[in-house]
C-alpha cells in the first residue's frame, strides 16, 4: 500500500503545472508505464525523446511552452506515417489533427525548437568522447558517452588515425599526413554545414516585421501581467494566432530552407564517409606494403615506356603480396582453430577484386611498355623467327610417298618468311641485314628440295646471324 501511495503521488508531481514537454508511454513486465520530458536533451530507449519512433498512440506533448499557458495534445491514433492527435487545453480544445509524422515533427521543433538544442548536445558530447578517447578513461566510461552520442541521432567522429609506428619512408610519411589533411577537411565541411534554417536567418518584408512586432509586444505584456498570475486575454491570444497564421509563409519558406540545408549536409556526409573510407583503405596498403603502395615517380631523363614497365612491374608485385598477405590469414585462422571463411565476405570480396584490377593493369602496362619500346619490339621480332625456324623443322616429316613436301608444310614456310621480312624492314643497311636476306633467299631457293640438308643449313645459317645480333 505505502508504495502504491507513492507511486500515484510521484505521478501526480510530475503532472503538477503540465511542465512536463513529453510523455512517452512504454511497456514493462509489470504493465505500461510513462516515461516523463523535461527537457529536449533526455533520452529513452536509445532514442532521443523527439525522435519519430516515439510517436506512438497514448503519446503527450507540450504544444506551448509558455509559463502559465502550457497545454498539451495527445495521439489517439498511428497509422504507418499518418498521425492523429487530439489537443487536450487551450483555446483549440478538443480539436482533432490529422497530420503525418514529419509534419508533427516540424510542428514541436517550432515549439520546443529541439533540433537546435539536440545539435548543439551532440556536439559537445562528441567533444567529450574524443577528449576522452584521448585521455585516460576507461572502455566502460567511453561506452557509456557512445551510447548517448548514439540515443541523442549523432554519429561518432572516426578520426583517420596514423600509427605511431610509421614506416620510414618521408614520401610515405608525406602521404599519410595528405590523407589527414583530406579526411579533416571533409569533417569540417560536414560540421559547418547548418541543418536548421530559422526565420531569423531569412529575410523579411516590412509586413512580417511589423507581425512580428506586434507579436513580441504581446508576449511583452503576457510577461509583465505573469507576475500576477493574470493570463493573457482570449482576444490576445486569438490576435496571435492570427499573427501566426499570417506567418506561415515566412516558416514554410524555413521548412524549404531548412530541407534543403539538410540535403546538403546529407550530401556531405556521405562524401566524408567516402573520403574516410578510401583514406583508411590506403593507409593500410601503406603501412602494410611500404612503398609498393606509392604509385612510383617518372624520373626526369625516364622515357615513358620505361616508366610503364616500372610501374607495371609495381602493381603486379603489389597484387602478390596482398595474395600472399590473405593467405597467411587464411593459415593463422586455420592454426587457431578458426573458420576459414572470412567473418566479413564483402570484404574479402572487395579485395579479391582490387587484387585483380590491379593485376590486370600491370599487365596493361607492361604491354603498353613493351609496344613502345624499341628494343622490346626487336627481341619479339627475333623470338618469332626463332620460333617459326621451330615450326618448319617440326614440318619437314609433313612429305608424300614421292618425297615431295606437302602444301602444309610449304605453308610452314610462308610463315617464316613473312617473320624474316618483318624484321629485315626494320634493321638499318649493313651486313648483317645482307647476311640475314641472303640466308632467307637460301631457305626459300631449297624450299622444293626433296631432302632437306640445304634447308637446315640456311635455319642453322639465320639463327647465327640473329645470335650475332642480340
């Protein structure tokens, strides 16, 4: 009984005045209780109170705030996003509302103004988690500000962090400062970026000053008359809902304002998170591979295709040491007596593919460098015709009963010829050009021999002067 007896005078102090901005109702083992407002900066449930998810049926709400005139509405009814609310005092009582989520929302930011206050305890509580983060607390103590951080709609700020144990490397060094220096610079831009737009931020024509004039000389006088409790009058409190009405254009344009501030921010937001991400992806790669994840400089008497090939080479390399890398894990899990497959396949996923474009493009590379190389294109040109001398040799077995060769074979011919011809267009006057075109003239006057001693010969004869040439 004694507790009963407390309980109900509990509920009725904080029903005392109607002081309260909010009451959510909430169920318990024991049955539905209330959770009581005071003020825009609590919490419940890991909500912020103002939060939509807590606009549910049985829900109170302060509709003025004004000291002696406070008056509360009341949902009666939710329907996925359509809200109706029955407003319990004031000259509107008992008027039934038909409204949605957002547009409540925007009604109790009008009143309580609660997104102001809620950005502004975000940011002193995100302030709070760094410095702690930085000091000397405890995981239970930073938990306990993350959770709020959380409840209060903010996000924890994920600080690019540079490990103490940098490589040695100054380019290294440099680039991992540059990313800093980006993934600071997003935050910023993200904090700057206003999500409230209020009529006083937005310019205004004689008639809304005058307006509101009248309507801070109103309130002047409902704060005079407050310290004898004599209340404003009902043509007073008419006159200001007329001034209100004629405001609305003036807070719909805020609302528009306002939206589009928070698209912006939005918009921000998801390019810091992008910044951040590919920051971190790359501060990995350096800190893990060293320099193979710096793409390499061209030197300044480097010709282009040597550059290529160089960093062709880099790439390659780098895909085989995040290969091996991922390995290793894959056998540390397996010692450990963990699963083999990845807690997180996205990841895994994400750099299997990173692995294979950058294999991909070494290899692009490479073939770039070689096509632009001269030497390169010579060594390719001599491995084609060592190559089609191969090719006829493994021909010569290709004959008829009479002894003749075959047009297979004699095809075989055409080919090595066509090698020869290739190269010879390319070398400059001299003797062994000379030698190279009379040793294929040699070739081809032996082509319709039935043995193939002179054919050999001439095959033996321009794989020496190639020799000579490499």
């Amino acid at each position: 009984m004694p507790f009963k007896l407390g309980r109900f005078v509990r509920a009725l102090f904080k029903g005392v005045g109607h002081r309260y901005i909010k009451r959510i109702p909430y169920m318990t083992p024991k049955g539905q209780r209330y959770r009581y407002i005071y003020k825009v900066e609590h919490t419940h449930q890991g909500r912020h109170a103002f939060d939509e998810a807590h606009l549910v049926e049985g829900t109170k709400f302060a509709l003025s705030t004004e000291s002696g005139a406070e008056f509360h509405g009341h949902i009666t009814a939710v329907d996925g996003d359509k809200v109706t609310y029955t407003i319990d005092d004031g000259p509107r009582k008992g008027e039934v509302v038909d409204t949605t989520k957002a547009e409540l929302a925007a009604k109790l930011n009008e009143v309580h103004g609660y997104k102001d206050k809620l950005y502004a305890e975000r940011a002193k509580v995100s302030e709070q988690l760094q410095q702690m983060k930085a000091g000397d607390a405890t995981e239970k103590q930073i938990a306990r500000v993350r959770r709020r951080l959380l409840a209060l709609g903010g996000e924890e700020k994920r600080v690019f962090p540079l490990f103490r144990e940098e490589p040695k490397s100054r380019r290294l060094n440099a680039r991992i400062r540059e990313l800093e220096r980006e993934v600071l610079a997003a935050n910023r831009a993200v904090d700057k970026q206003p999500h409230y737009i209020s009529l006083d931020d937005l310019p205004k024509s004689e008639e809304e000053e005058r307006l509101r004039g009248e309507l801070h000389e109103i309130y002047s006088e409902f704060t005079e008359n407050e310290s004898t409790t004599k209340p404003l009058s009902r043509a007073a409190l008419q006159r200001v809902n007329e001034i209100q009405d004629a405001l609305l254009p003036a807070k719909k344009r805020a609302e528009r304002a306002s939206q589009v501030a928070r698209d912006k921010k939005d918009r921000l937001s998801i390019e810091a998170s992008r910044i951040r991400e590919k920051a971190e992806r790359e501060h990995y790669d350096l800190t893990t591979y060293h320099d193979l994840a710096l793409p390499s400089e061209r030197e300044p008497d480097e010709k282009p295709y040597e550059y290529m090939r160089r960093e062709g080479e880099r790439l390659i390399k780098l895909a085989e040491a995040r290969e091996d890398v991922e390995t290793q894990r894959i056998r540390d899990r397996a010692y450990l007596g963990e699963s083999k497959v990845p807690r997180n396949p996205a990841v895994t996923r994400y750099n299997r593919e990173r692995r294979n474009k950058e294999l991909a493009e070494g290899r692009r590379l490479l073939r770039v460098a070689d096509s632009k190389d001269p030497q390169a294109q010579e060594r390719k040109r001599i491995e084609d015709i060592l190559h089609g001398l191969e090719y006829t040799a493994e021909g010569e077995s290709d004959v008829t009963r009479a002894g003749k060769r075959t047009a297979s074979s004699r095809k075989r011919d055409g080919v090595l010829q066509d090698y020869i011809r290739g190269h010879v267009r390319t070398l400059e006057p001299s003797r062994e050009r000379a030698d190279l075109e009379a040793a294929a003239q040699a070739y081809k006057d032996a082509e319709h021999d039935k043995t193939r001693e002179r054919r050999d010969a001439a095959r033996d004869e321009i794989r020496r002067i190639l020799s000579r040439e490499a």
